[in-house]
C-alpha cells in the first residue's frame, strides 16, 4: 500500500478517508484534524491556560503531545480513580509523559473527594460502574479548573467515543443528552467551565496509531471494570457496520451535529442552580455528586 | 509466527505465509479495530508476515464512560 502524498510504503489506511498514509504524512494528518477542530469550535486560543483530563490511555497522551508541540497553554490533570494496578499504572504513565515534556501535572484523588475508591463505589450503589465513575470524574474536571482558575478543560474523547454515546443516547431517544453532545460545549453558568473535545475527528484506529508512531507510552490494558459495558456493545456494532460501509461511524456522528442536534437544543434548555451542599452547577436542588458520595458516606 | 494478543495477554503460534488482512480474519478480528505491529513497524492490511515474524495485534477500542 503506498501513501496518498508522497508515494512511499503506507503505515495506516484510512478506508473512511479512502487514502493511505507513510508515518510522517499520517502523524501531519493528524495534527490538521486537531487543529481543525480547535479552530472550527473555538475551542480555546494559544493564551488561554487548557486543563486537559489524562488518563495513561491512548488517546488523552497523543492528544496532550499534538498540544505541547503545537505550542497551547496545557496542563495534565489526573483523576485517581483507585482502581487497583490499573490506576497506579496509569497515573505512572502519566507522570512519566510529563516529567519527559516538563509539562505540569496535577492529580485529584476519587477516594479523597467521594469518600471511597472507584470499586468501592461500584459496591455501594446500584450505578453501573462506568456510570458513578464518568458522573465524578465530570464533577471533578469542572471542580479542578474553578479551583485552579481554567477556563476550559479538554478530553480526549475520539470519533468512536462520540459516535458509541451518539447511538447509545438514539436508543433509548435521550433528549437532554443529545441537545448536550457537542465537540465544545460553552460555559453557561459562571461555576461551569468550557468542555472541549478536539479529538473528535479522530478515530480510535487514528489516535493508537498517532501514539505509536509517536513512541508514547500509554496503558494498553483496559480498566478491569469496562467488561461488558454498554458503550463497548455499541462500539461493536459500530465497528461491524464501518467493517461493511467505511465512514459509517464518521457520517452517523458528523451528520448529527450539522443536521440533527440544533433542534434537540432548542428544545431542551435547562435551568441551572448552585447545589445547596457543594456549590457546584446543577439543575436540580442537590447534585448528583454530593448524593453520590451521601450514599457512599451512608454505606461506610 | 508467533502472535501476541491482548485482553488477556496471550500468544499463538500461527503457521504459513500470509497477508496481514488473512491473518486478522483467521482470528476473526475486525480490521478497524486493532493496531497489527511488527517490531517498530506498523503494518497495513496488505503486508506480508512470515515463519519468523512476531506479530502484536494490539486492540485500539477504549472501553467505558458514561
């Protein structure tokens, strides 16, 4: 296979694209999405400080590389989620990327914060795991950039990510949920920061692919409470379907925010509250959070 | 050749000449989905592996999130 550009041997195919790519002219492919997608969303600017949430994986380290080289204001934030190895390996990754760019790192403790760690949660309430655990981890993203004065916090969240919660949220005709599924979602509450997804253009084929030719060190392993989550289901459809007619994933997700999603949002504005024991934005009385960590408390 | 998977961690031993897209449908694995290595080399589908070749066929599909 030879690289659309330059005619040298391919190292990637990108059937949804329907082009090949040599590493140099993949890894330049996969800067220009990302920059694309920071400059179509206003995601943020070169001046402004960006909290970007990393988790040892794949896609939040090549996301934090293409920032660091392309000169953006980041920072690392870590979420201790207490899960065993898989956590101290992560974090250790994680440390290991910034300590290697001299690029700073900040680390918030689950445990410390909702009063247990990630598997004793999943013990004490009847959530789905990765339920209680993305709900905290968004309460403490936002939480991390107020306390250290962010305007923004990104995520690595990729195409396959989006399109998997996309079909997740079709399913079951969530609208709140799909008037809130944006690659930039703007701060509409002065307690609640920018959340920016710069790379949403990416796939997760693009995004492994991008860290190893870039030689990052990321966790391969999976977090031990993933098995059988409803997300990995629908990615697997989704594959199957991208298998049999590529940039499936790609027009279902792209389609929906150029055609669809305008008018989930119109109809579905919410009214947001302070939470009467934390602080923090919500839209009802007490935050999911806070109630989290209650039962938690209650359970202990 | 020797294949490492992952999710568990396992190996296989494979036998015979073939292209990488052959190898992943053997092991009935989506093409989309893996990373298919050979030392520091990313292969495409089209590759030829070998006898002596150790391949690591390393999924890219991130799991959880709500």
């Amino acid at each position: 296979m030879k690289c659309r550009k330059c005619g040298g041997a391919a190292v990637l195919e990108l059937r949804r694209h329907n082009v090949a790519f040599c590493a140099p002219d993949f890894l330049e492919f996969f800067r220009k999405q990302v920059s694309e997608a920071v400059r179509r969303h206003r995601m943020f600017t070169r001046d402004e400080a960006v909290l970007l949430a990393v988790s040892g994986g794949k896609d939040s380290l090549a996301l934090w590389d293409v920032l660091i080289e392309a000169g953006y204001k980041t920072t690392g934030l870590y979420l201790d989620l207490g899960i065993y190895d898989y956590s101290k390996e992560s974090h250790a990754k994680c440390e290991a990327f910034a300590a290697d760019r001299g690029a700073a790192l900040l680390t918030v403790s689950v445990e410390q914060e909702v009063g247990a760690p990630i598997p004793e949660v999943r013990a004490v309430t009847r959530r789905p795991t990765c339920s209680a655990c993305g709900l905290s981890k968004r309460y403490l993203m936002n939480k991390a950039a107020l306390d250290h004065g962010f305007p923004v916090v990104a995520t690595g969240h990729n195409l396959d990510d989006e399109a998997a919660t996309l079909f997740g949220s079709v399913l079951h005709w969530q609208t709140e949920p799909l008037a809130r599924q944006s690659p930039a979602l703007p701060s509409t509450h002065p307690k609640l920061v920018r959340r920016v997804k710069p790379l949403y253009r990416l796939s997760e084929l693009e995004t492994a692919a991008y860290a190893f030719l870039r030689g990052i060190d990321y966790i391969v392993e999976e977090c031990p409470f993933a098995r059988g989550a409803t997300s990995l289901m629908h990615k697997e459809i989704l594959n199957r379907l991208e298998e049999a007619s590529p940039g499936a994933k790609h027009n279902f997700l792209y389609g929906f925010l150029e055609k669809a999603r305008p008018a989930f949002e119109r109809v579905a504005e919410v009214e947001l509250h302070e939470c009467a024991r934390c602080g923090q934005v919500t839209t009802g009385t007490v935050c999911a959070f806070c109630k989290l960590a209650d039962q938690v408390k209650r359970a202990r | 050749m020797k294949v490492v998977l992952r999710h568990p961690k396992r190996e296989v031993e494979v036998v015979g000449r073939r292209r990488v897209k052959d190898l992943l449908k053997e092991l009935d694995i989506l093409p989309g989905t893996v990373l298919v290595i050979r030392g520091s080399e990313l292969l495409t589908t089209d590759a030829m592996v070998g006898e002596d070749d150790v391949i690591e066929v390393r999924p890219v599909i991130s799991g959880g999130g709500a």
